[in-house]
C-alpha cells in the first residue's frame, strides 16, 4: 500500500506491502478502542467514537472507509469475521494486488510500487485511495470534538 512516490525499496517489497496494508487497518480501526477508554474524554465523545463504524441510529455518521478498515483488522487478526461485518453488504476485503507505477506520477517514483484493491459493498476501491480517506475521516471527527490530532 506504499505511495509510488515513496522510494524506499523496503515498502515497495509485496510483503512488507501487505504488512504496511494490514497494519493501517488495525491502526485505524485501534484508535477507537483508544478513544473509548481515554478517561481524559467526555463520556459522550467515547461513546459517540462507535457510530464512526456501524450505526444503526445515525448511519449518516459512518465512514465506510474505516468500516472497512475494522473488516480488514478484525480478519486479519482473526482469520475469519466472528461478528456480523462493519461494512453495509458483507465484510470489506483485499481482493487484488497488482506491482508498477500508474500514471498521473510525480517524480521521483517506483516502478516496482503495490497497490491493492479493497471490495467495499461490492465497489473496488484503491486500498491508498481508501487510506486517505480514513485518515481524514478520523481527521474531521477529532476536530470536529476539539481533540487535537496527532502531530
């Protein structure tokens, strides 16, 4: 899941790829647990931290790429999903991966970059593509609640 812009040749390895692709989604989906148990919160915001995932009273409030990432975590992790998905339609999934650069690129660039494909709901989605966006999900949620991002 490394940036092709990125040149470092130890996460342009398939491997470490993978390894860098399953760590995000169990980061991403950890800081929940995290934020549920920080005393130095409000009670409200550890318990409004759950409807970033699966929500059945504020759906509007889901961020589908880090549901998806809480798929990718608890199935790796466990091997196999033990609890009903997080994803609306069945559980996200690594279901490609592919080696090469992709254009548009910006210099310098690797020619030898991963790049995974994530089934979310039935869509394939970009596994950076779909970084991104959680990042920024968990971004707008923590500013959104005064917590100060990480630096």
């Amino acid at each position: 899941m490394a940036d092709q812009n990125n040149y470092d040749e130890t996460v342009h390895q398939p491997d470490a790829a993978r390894d860098i692709l399953f760590h995000f989604c169990l980061d991403a989906f950890h800081l929940r647990d995290w934020i549920q148990n920080a005393s130095t919160l409000t009670q409200a915001v550890r318990d409004d931290v759950r409807h970033l995932f699966r929500s059945s009273t504020q759906p509007q409030q889901v961020s589908s790429a880090l549901a998806a990432c809480a798929d990718i975590a608890n199935g790796t992790k466990h091997l196999v999903l033990t609890h009903p998905p997080y994803t609306p339609g069945g559980p996200a999934e690594v279901t490609g991966q592919t080696q090469g650069a992709r254009f548009p690129m910006t210099l310098p660039f690797h020619f030898a970059a991963n790049h995974w494909t994530i089934n979310v709901g039935g869509a394939e989605h970009d596994a950076l593509d779909l970084a991104n966006r959680a990042v920024a999900d968990w971004d707008a949620w923590l500013t959104a609640r005064g917590i100060a991002l990480p630096t």
